[in-house]
C-alpha cells in the first residue's frame, strides 16, 4: 500500500508570531490549544497537534459559507420556490 502524507505549511509573520508567543500562556491557562506540561513548569506543544488546532479554528470565506448552505437547503429537500434567497 503506498502513503502519501499531506503536509500543511502556515506562514506566519514575524508580529503574529510575538503576538501567539505573548498570548501562549493565557490560551493554555484556559486550555484554548493543545499542550503537554510533563515538569510542572515547561510547556510542551506538539507540532502535529498545533496543525490540528489551527486547521479547526478556521473562519470559512462567503463562498464557503453559500455553498455550506446551498448543500445544506437541497438535502432537506424544499422547493426552490419556498427558499428564500442566501
């Protein structure tokens, strides 16, 4: 069987990156991303599971959104007549 693995590459700007550094330890104060603290002190992130987190916080665009909601409509089966238009 031949894997092939999909690699995700996020580009982040050198602010975004002192601002997720700044705001690192309220997010895991609150459990907002996904961490490992093994030490009692050191925080830990996993790369994996911070793709994970980022992928599934994403704000879908207006396209996104009609087209959720163009599936969404025809699969209850309702007359086009009877929909209001997205």
């Amino acid at each position: 069987m031949n894997e092939h693995k999909i690699h995700y590459c996020f580009i982040m700007s050198e602010e975004q990156m002192k601002y997720l550094r700044s705001k690192k330890y309220k997010m895991t104060h609150f459990s907002q991303i996904p961490y490992y603290k093994p030490a009692g002190k050191l925080i830990f992130f996993e790369k994996s599971a911070l793709l994970d987190w980022v992928r599934n916080v994403k704000v879908k665009s207006e396209d996104e959104i009609r087209e959720e909601a163009a599936l969404h409509l025809s699969s209850l089966s309702i007359p086009r007549s009877e929909r209001t238009h997205v």
